[in-house]
C-alpha cells in the first residue's frame, strides 16, 4: 500500500483511513506507543470475540473452563 496522507485535529484526533483500518485488522481499541520517535497502532482484539474463542460447548470440566476464562479476562483487563 503507498503511503497516504491524514490530517490531525485540533484535539488530536486523526482518522485512519478505511482501508488501512482494514489491511491491519483495526476495530475499537488499539494499543498506542512510540518506537524511535514514530507512532506504532497495534490491534486489540475483542475481549469476548477472545473469550468466544475459550468457550467449549458441552463442556465435561466446568470448573477448568470457568478458570480458563477467568486467567483469559484477566489478562484482557492488564493489556487495557
């Protein structure tokens, strides 16, 4: 993909373009830093679309299911 230009607003706030958000995977939350002086966007995925993926159906352990899904929240709550 070539480059493409955004505009920043006066509070900060810069769209990204569709097709970017796209190619990456972007969706409501991203994590934000800064490598050697440039801003680095990395998705985040969807805690539940995260935990969906955990969930078993017809389960035969309950209990190791419900610890999973608690270790997997967990660590979604750390990473915000």
């Amino acid at each position: 993909m070539d480059p493409l230009t955004a505009k920043v607003d006066r509070k900060g706030r810069i769209v990204i373009p569709a097709e970017v958000r796209r190619e990456v995977g972007l969706s409501k939350r991203v994590r934000v830093k800064v490598e050697k002086g440039r801003v680095v966007l990395e998705p985040i995925e969807d805690p539940l679309k995260s935990l969906e993926k955990i969930v078993v159906k017809g389960t035969s352990n309950v209990e190791r299911d419900i610890r999973r899904l608690r270790r997997a929240a967990e660590c979604k709550l750390l990473e915000a």
